[in-house]
C-alpha cells in the first residue's frame, strides 16, 4: 500500500467518525473527575484505617 493510498484510507475512515457534542465531552469529563473523587477517597480512608490499626498493633508490641 502506497503512502498515498494509505493517507486517502485514513481520511475516508476519520469522515465516518461520529465526534461528540460539547455537552457530551463535558458530562464524561464531569463523571470520570467524580469517579475519580469518590475512588480516591475511598483509598485515603482506607488508608487512614490500615495507618491507625498499625500504630495500634505496633503499640501493643502483639
């Protein structure tokens, strides 16, 4: 396949493309950076927990 031939292909296929609309792009944006919270929170409570049942543990010399 020639580099042309190729170009040509690459264009015709990015015409079928279906882009999203600004709102689309905006509420997926919204919803990753809300999953993104909520997972993020969810490990530096888990964390907290793991922290402070270490401490304890370690205090009581078990």
């Amino acid at each position: 396949m020639s580099p042309i031939s190729f170009l040509k292909d690459v264009k015709t296929e990015l015409e079928k493309v279906t882009w999203p609309i600004k709102e689309e792009v905006i509420n997926a944006t919204l919803g990753v950076m809300l999953f993104t919270a909520v997972i993020a929170a969810y490990f530096w409570v888990a964390d907290m927990v793991f922290s402070k049942l270490l401490q304890f543990i370690i205090k009581q010399g078990v």
